[in-house]
C-alpha cells in the first residue's frame, strides 16, 4: 500500500515540476516581447540613435505608447467645459381678467353686449364704451372685441350644452 501511495505522489510532483518550469519560461518570454527594450544595446546620447519603427498593427511606435501606458487613469483625460448656470426665465405674465360675456344683441345696424364686471355687476354696453379698463370695440353675433392698448381681446358667449347633448349621456338604450 505504501508503494503505491509514494507512486501517486511522485506523479503529482512531477506534474507540478513541469508547470512551474512552464511559467517560468512564459514570464521571461513575456517580457522579452512586452519589453523590448531591456534587451537593446545601450546606446551612448546622440550617437546613432534610430527612431523606432511604426507598429504594423497600431501604427504607433511603443515609445508613443509608453505615455498612455504610464498615465495614471485616476486623473480625467479631458477637462470638462464648466456648466454654464441656465438663466432663470422670467415668470410668466399674470392671466388677464376679461369682462365675461354674457350675450351679444345685434340689430339693424346697432349691437350692445352684456357684460358681467369684476363685482358681479351686469351692464349693457355699445361699441367704443369702457369696461374694466378695456374699450368696446366691436360687438359681433356672439362675440366682442375688448382692447386695451394696443392689444385686442375676443370675447365669446359661453354657450351652455344643450338639452339634447345632457340627455344623450344618460339615454338607456336598448
């Protein structure tokens, strides 16, 4: 028993033996292809010194490449342009508050429109009166023209559903 025991053990030595001098020789091959130039002749400053020729695969020479491979990766390859702080918009203009229109009264030439002020107060008024600081401009068939300034407003009729449309929704049918 003892015999075949030491047998396995040698076998496995011998195994292990042959890995390591596997490693070794791949470690100094490694580095005689990796560094080439621990195996060049020392040549003296200025005396015949031959640049090296371009790689064919990356069309670099390794001393070109010696500073991308020495660069410490911690620091930032390009120096990012300094945001620029966005303006702040300026707020939108408060809603403008239009007289409500209520209905529009055109005949013969002549047309008034019923307006409901701020107040809750109803008024009747033709074309060029004031309202609300807004002028009459013009009174059209369910519409007005308000304008204040320069700007002009359309005021239309808040027309309300009619009774067909409410019983549409709530028809049963069959």
């Amino acid at each position: 028993m003892g015999h075949a025991r030491l047998q396995s053990l040698e076998t496995g030595c011998f195994g292990v033996q042959w890995i390591l001098v596997g490693c070794a020789v791949w470690l100094v091959m490694d580095t005689a292809f990796l560094r080439p130039d621990l195996f060049k002749p020392n040549l003296a400053a200025g005396a015949g010194i031959v640049p090296e020729p371009p790689s064919p695969k990356t069309g670099a020479s390794l001393s070109q490449l010696e500073g991308i491979w020495t660069r410490d990766l911690r620091q930032v390859l390009i120096e990012p342009k300094p945001k620029v702080k966005a303006k702040p918009k300026p707020p939108p203009p408060p809603p403008v508050r239009l007289p409500k229109l209520l209905a529009t009264f055109v005949e013969k030439g002549e047309a008034w429109a019923l307006f409901v002020d701020e107040n809750g107060k109803q008024r009747v008024s033709a074309a060029s009166e004031v309202i609300d600081d807004y002028r009459l401009a013009r009174v059209l068939p369910g519409a007005a023209t308000l304008t204040r300034g320069a700007k002009s407003y359309t005021v239309e009729v808040n027309k309300p559903k009619s009774a067909q449309s409410r019983l549409g929704k709530n028809r049963i049918r069959r």
